[in-house]
C-alpha cells in the first residue's frame, strides 16, 4: 500500500495528473454533449468545470498542485482564441458593407452590460466592490481582470463573473433569441460575442458557423471598448449614485 501510495502522490505531484484530468473532463463533457444531442444546458466548458471540481474533490487534490498541469491547458488559451478570426475570415466579404452598423451595435451593447453589469449589483446591495467587478464582465478574462484592478474592483471575482457570463450566454441566449424571433445569424452572432465572448463562440462554432463569425468580430471590438469605456462609464454612475 506505501508503494501505491507514493505512486499515486508522485502523480498527483506531476503536471500530467492536471493536463489528464482537464483533457478527461472536456472528453467526458463533449460525449455527454452528444447524447442529449447538443442541448445547450449541456455546454462542454460548463460540464468540464464541473467534472473537473469532482475530480479533485473525489482525489483531495488542491487547486495549487491541479494548476502545474492546469497552466499547459491554459497556455493553449492564446492560439486557441486567435483560430476563431478562421470564421471571420470566411464572411469578410460579407461584413465589409456592414461595418459601421456592427461598429455602432457592439459600443451600444458593451455600454449597456457595463453600465447594467454595474447597476444589477449596486440595486441588489451588493457592494462597491462586488458592482466594480461585475461591469467589465462582458469583457474577455486577461481585459475583465486589468479593467477591474484599473476601477477599483477585485479582478479575481471579475475573472469568475467573466467566466460565468461567458457559460451562461453559451448556454441561454440561443433560446432566448429564438424565443424572441431573433434568427438573423448576424444579429445572433454580434449578441453572443458581446455577451458571452470566447465561450459562446466557440459554442456557435459548431451549430451556426455564419453567426459564430460575427461572434468573433463582436467579441473582439467588444473588449478593447470595455476597457476604454468602463472607467468613463464608472465614474459617471458613482457621481450620480
């Protein structure tokens, strides 16, 4: 038993145990994905967080010893965000004579999740901290976390809210746009990319591949915005409130 239970720490001590368990919980969550036949309550990353805080809490694995082999996963975050710019590349042709339309749509709707992002928490009591963490959400994470530092938020809890709107929009604004008769795939992409960022448009990559190219472009203006306008849009809402 000494010698299994060496060999099981010397795993658990390896980046190995954090890159397999990653890989199995995303594998895992992806076939889960397949049998309910794509429903978007089963969205792959949010069953993977899932799966995954199972099997640490099943081995007693901390999160610090998880993060040797966590960060390799991470580190494919970058290259794996950039190969979304493969759909936007497929409809520029399309999008040349919209350009100004898309520009304008992504501002207003940036504006509007900072500033409600803000006002949900402030009107709930929740506290300064917590409205300052929630309004650059709508942002990617590395731009939710230096955002957040910038107006006096926690960027740890912004980088979960990040996460957590990224998974939810996957998740719920598909039904919501069909429910509210919204099937234009371009207004269904620039929704999802200023909403839910990478998470959703990877999401839509496999089922509305025109709308995922919108995604992408929204995701992408969306994030240099949050991070120009948070601090203006901030300090007007803490003068009037």
């Amino acid at each position: 038993m000494s010698i299994l239970h060496e060999l099981w720490r010397v795993l658990t001590d390896s980046p190995v145990f954090g890159v397999g368990l990653t890989l199995g919980a995303f594998l895992l969550a992806n076939r889960i994905a397949t049998w309910v036949h794509g429903h978007p309550l089963a969205n792959p990353v949010f069953l993977s967080i899932l799966l995954t805080c199972l099997g640490l809490a099943l081995t007693g694995v901390d999160y610090q010893t998880y993060m040797t082999g966590g960060e390799m996963i991470g580190f494919l975050l970058a290259p794996a965000t950039v190969a979304l710019a493969v759909p936007l590349h497929r409809e520029a042709q399309r999008m040349r004579g919209s350009l100004i339309a898309v520009l304008a749509s992504v501002v207003a709707g940036a504006t509007a999740a900072v500033v409600t992002g803000y006002l949900v928490v402030h009107v709930l009591g929740g506290s300064a901290a917590a409205a300052l963490s929630m309004a650059p959400k709508t942002a990617t994470t590395p731009v939710s976390i230096a955002v957040s530092e910038k107006i006096g938020g926690e960027p740890a809890l912004s980088a979960v809210l990040t996460i957590l709107a990224g998974i939810l929009g996957a998740m719920a604004l598909g039904p919501v746009l069909t429910a509210a008769r919204v099937h234009d795939p371009r207004v269904r992409g620039l929704a999802m990319g200023v909403v839910s960022h990478g998470i959703g448009t990877s999401a839509m990559l496999q089922s509305e591949p025109r709308a995922a190219a919108y995604s992408a472009l929204a995701m992408a203006i969306t994030a240099p915005v949050v991070a120009l306008l948070s601090p203006l849009l901030v300090a007007a809402l803490l003068m009037v409130g």
